[in-house]
C-alpha cells in the first residue's frame, strides 16, 4: 500500500464499467455480494459512449436525411439540410441518458462506484488513482476480480491519432462540421458503417482495404448488397491497398496508399501507389485488448501472443479468483457477448451453476443493408460433420419488404438434414439486426425447421421472411420456387 492510501475491502472489484463491467456489477450486486466498480473515463465504456449507441444514433439519422431526399418514387420531393452540429448534440443527449441510467441502476442494486484508473498490486489488490491533480489514490483489497477494461482502436504506421486530420471512429462520430472528403482506411463493419453515414450526409468517400473486399468477415453473397449500396452512394473502393502516410496540402491532406501484392494490386487499380485527396482520414483497421494499463503481472494474470485474457466457460482466467470479460477477454468483441460474460462471471462467484455457451452468439452489421448472423454457416456445418439443409427466402418476394421500398437481400437458414435442428443463420436486408433475434432464439431453444414454419407469423411483416426461408429448406415454400 502507498503512504497515504485509504485501504478499503470488497467482496467482487469490477475494473471497468462498460457493458461487461457494469452489467457483472449489477448481477452481483443483485446476489447480495458487497461490490466494487472502478472507472476511469465513463460509464457505459466505449459502447454506450463511443461505439456501439452514438453509430447507431447516427445511422439512424443519416437514413432519415437520405431517405428524406430520395423518396420520389414515393411521390416524396424534398431536399433536406444536414445540420451536423444539431445532429451531434441529439446523438449525445441520447448517449447522456443512457450512461445516467447505468450509474443509477449501478447505485440502486447497492454497487460501490468510484472513478479512476486501477492497477494491480498483487494477487488480492489493486490500486485505484483518482482523476485530477491532487485527487489521490486508494488501495482496494478484493476476494475476486473481474477485468472488463474493453479495447480500443488501433493505430497504423504514419497515422497518428493524435494528429488532427487523421481520426479514430470515436472522433469521427464527434466532428460537429461535415467534411468534403473523407478517406476511410479499413472496409471491415466500422469502416464499411461509418464510411456509408457520411456518404449519405454529402461527404465525397473514398475506402483503401488492404484485403481484396469489403466486410471480409462475412459470406461474399452477404457482403455483395452492402458494397453495391455504397457504391450506388457514391463510395469508391480500392482493393489490396495499404496506407502508407498522409501530408498536408494547399486545400486538405493527400493520403497515400500502396499495393500489397504489387502486380496484382496494380493491375486492378492502376498502379503500384495511389494518392487520394481528402479533408480528413478515418482509420478502422480492428481494436486492440487494453490491458497494458493493468500491470497484469503483479496479480499473475496472463495474456496470449494477441494480448487477449483467456479465460475458461465460466470466465475465469488462468487465476481462479481473477475473471476477464467482454473485449479483453477475445473475440467476438460484441458488447452483448460481454454482458452475458459478466452476467455469468457475477453468478459463478456467487456460487450459482452459470456457464457460458456460445453457439448462438449472434452478430450484427448497421450497414445499409444491414448484416446479421448466428450460428453456423452452410461450410462450417459441413466442416463440424452435419449434413445441412439450407433454406433461403428474398425479401423481394416479401410484401412488407416492397412497402419499404426496401427489398435488397435475403434471410438464409441452415439446419440439420436428419434432425431438422437449426443450426445457423445469416441475413443481409432490412432489420437484419431485430430478424436474427428469433432465429437465435431458436438455436438457443433447440427448435427445429418445422417449429420456426409452423409458428404464425404476422402478415404483413419482414420476419414472415423467417418463417418463409424454414419452409423453403423443408421444401413446402409458399412464396418463393423451392430449392
């Protein structure tokens, strides 16, 4: 303990308070454990501040100014003007309401909060220093801990995210003055929402990507709707081009790129090197684990080569007393994977039978359209022994979806041929993100084929495209040919 510490006990200390951290907080704190959650910036972590809510906020509002202007076919005429400051400051007050919410949630199930930066000092201990100049430190002595400290966004060579062109996500969702052009490094689901949300506020964009497409961790039949929507907006790609650096120019920055496999590369974007002008750069090449703040090695918690905690099904790390939870612990970096990691750390220290089970785990992209998985594809079926059957239904053939005037993209089911259990399923269209929950449900409840198209589906609805795309794999489709 340093000189001049207040020493203080707790049952559970939960060092973060993002939605690993303040949901294992609250679990605990509901199973009468006396707990403590430490903070160092704000409540809520990067989902609620920066990430997962503040996108969404303005997603949703870059639909609303683009939908608005091109609603002819409707018989809409209108020409609307973005007021990006106007737009920040409702994304923040819907981001202020809900990280209030998680402070008094935290406060009304009995959890001790204290803001400031926690470090290890051994096993049984950390050390908490408070924000500010003469703010102070404190010892916390702990039974059990849980590290829920998230990631954040990774820096390239020659772009620093300190300089001011060059932007993380977070600070792109916080220009309050929408730049001309915008160079997006990274086609990957951060990359590809952001990049489509300034096209669709009147930003010229342009994305460089390393690998040779966009969203290269999904199906290519997936990713095939959300590229050709961006290009329509206006988007221009460039394949198998890694950043190099950025200069400041007479009106802007230059950006330049080069190939990675230099033959290839140049022969399908015309040459070895490229410069792109632009007013800003938004790098979006993935997030790294923050755990260097921690001092790991005083509690003897360990890393692996990617700096993740790995941890067993009931999130404990290689320190049974120790849990590790949300980004830090490995991918899916899902804020919903992590709530549920923290809820099962929480009731695995109060002694509950929790365990965690990740085969419907689903995943969302807020892209236009929107992207959402779970379970197993078709080829990871067959790679783990099933013999699937697939059944697919196109929102095209889906009236609710024409009333929407948005029709693009399917909803594809995958099961098991002999039992009829579903295994898996992937969407690409509209409310992808609100169509998976069901099919995830099912997986979860051991539902068959036959129990999604025997349950009645609301007409007119798009999760009628659910139930539709079940009955196309069992060969009895009403709507749409038969496979």
């Amino acid at each position: 303990m340093v000189v001049g510490d207040i020493a203080t006990g707790t049952d559970v200390l939960v060092i973060g308070a993002g939605p690993g951290g303040y949901v294992a907080a609250i679990r605990a704190g509901q199973l009468d454990l006396d707990v403590t959650l430490v903070e160092k910036d704000a409540y809520g972590g990067t989902c609620l501040n920066y990430g997962c809510i503040p996108s969404k906020a303005m997603i949703t509002a870059a639909d609303v100014a683009h939908e608005a202007g091109n609603a002819e076919e409707m018989g809409i005429h209108a020409d609307p003007a973005v007021d990006l400051s106007a737009m920040v400051d409702w994304k923040d007050g819907v981001v202020d309401q809900l990280t209030g919410g998680v402070e008094k949630l935290n406060k009304a199930n009995g959890v001790n909060l204290i803001e400031g930066r926690a470090e290890f000092a051994d096993e049984n201990s950390v050390r908490v220093a408070h924000g500010g100049e003469g703010q102070g430190s404190e010892t916390i002595e702990f039974e059990h801990a849980i590290i829920a400290t998230g990631s954040t966004p990774i820096e390239i060579p020659g772009f620093s995210f300190d300089d001011e062109p060059v932007l993380d996500s977070r600070q792109a969702l916080a220009l309050d003055e929408l730049p001309e052009r915008m160079v997006v490094v990274g086609a990957g689901y951060i990359g590809m929402e952001l990049s489509t949300v300034f096209a669709k506020l009147g930003t010229e964009v342009t994305v460089v990507e390393m690998l040779d497409s966009a969203l290269p961790g999904y199906e290519s039949d997936l990713a095939r709707p959300v590229k050709k929507r961006a290009e329509e907006l206006g988007i221009d790609f460039h394949f198998g081009q890694t950043a190099t650096g950025w200069e400041e120019t007479d009106d802007g920055i230059r950006v330049s790129t080069e190939a990675v496999e230099e033959e290839a590369a140049a022969e399908a974007d015309g040459g070895a090197t490229a410069e792109f002008d632009a007013d800003k750069v938004m790098v979006a090449v993935g997030r790294r684990p923050v755990t260097d703040t921690l001092n790991l090695e005083a509690a003897g918690v360990e890393t692996n080569d990617d700096g993740f905690i790995e941890t067993d099904d009931r999130a404990r790390t290689n320190k049974s007393h120790v849990y590790a939870v949300g980004d830090v612990a490995g991918e899916p970096m899902l804020a919903h994977k992590g709530s549920k990691e923290g809820q099962v750390a929480a009731e695995v220290i109060a002694g509950e039978p929790a365990a965690l089970d990740y085969q419907a785990v689903p995943a969302a992209v807020f892209t236009d359209p929107e992207i959402a998985t779970v379970g197993l594809t078709e080829e990871e079926a067959e790679e783990e022994g099933f013999d699937p059957a697939v059944g697919e239904f196109p929102f095209r053939a889906s009236g609710r979806a024409l009333t929407t005037g948005d029709s693009e993209g399917f909803v594809r089911v995958v099961a098991d041929e002999g039992s009829g259990f579903l295994l898996g399923a992937q969407i690409v269209g509209p409310e992808a993100s609100e169509l998976i929950a069901e099919l995830g449900l099912a997986i979860e409840m051991g539902a068959t084929l036959e129990d999604v198209a025997a349950t009645i589906h609301t007409h007119p609805t798009l999760a009628e495209a659910v139930m539709e795309a079940c009955e196309n794999a069992l060969g009895h489709a009403i709507h749409t040919l038969n496979r």
